[in-house]
C-alpha cells in the first residue's frame, strides 16, 4: 500500500474529505459511489464500479427490475430460453 503522507481528521459524524488531487487521480466526481472494504485495520475506499450481475461487464447495460444486465448476457439469456 502506497502512503500518500496525507493526514485528515474525522469531524464528529465520522466524515472525512478524500482529498481533491485523490478525487482527481482517480477520477472520482461529486456524487459518485465509493465502495468501503475492510482490509484487517485498514479502510480501503473505492470507487464503485457496478457492472453486469452475470458477468461484471459494465458497457452496453440494462437496468431490468434494478438489476444491471449487459446485452451480451441478454441475448444468451434470450436464446436458452427459445431453445
Ligand atoms: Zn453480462
């Protein structure tokens, strides 16, 4: 893990500013989602990418019943079921 040096303290409802060079780098905008992982004592944030519920893919997606679904998994799924 790479330290960036830099040192933010929590206000009093738990919140921190992920610095705005950070944002930047990693292409995060105002309102995107972060994902929160546990990595022993560490916090781990990232950007949440949500992509295909079948395959992970995030072009071409479909939002069916507030389900992503990429239409590469749509036509499979199309044609099983005419079979
Ligand atoms: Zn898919």
């Amino acid at each position: 893990m790479k330290s960036t040096g830099i040192v933010r303290k929590l206000d009093e409802l738990g919140r921190i500013v992920i610095p705005k060079e950070i944002r930047k780098k990693l292409e995060i905008s105002q309102k995107d989602s972060i994902e929160i992982f546990i990595d022993g004592r560490s916090i781990v944030l990232k950007k949440f990418e949500s992509g295909c519920i079948f395959c992970s893919n995030s072009k071409d997606l479909i939002l069916f019943k507030d389900k992503l679904i990429c239409k590469n998994c749509i036509k499979n799924i199309t044609n099983s079921a005419e079979e």
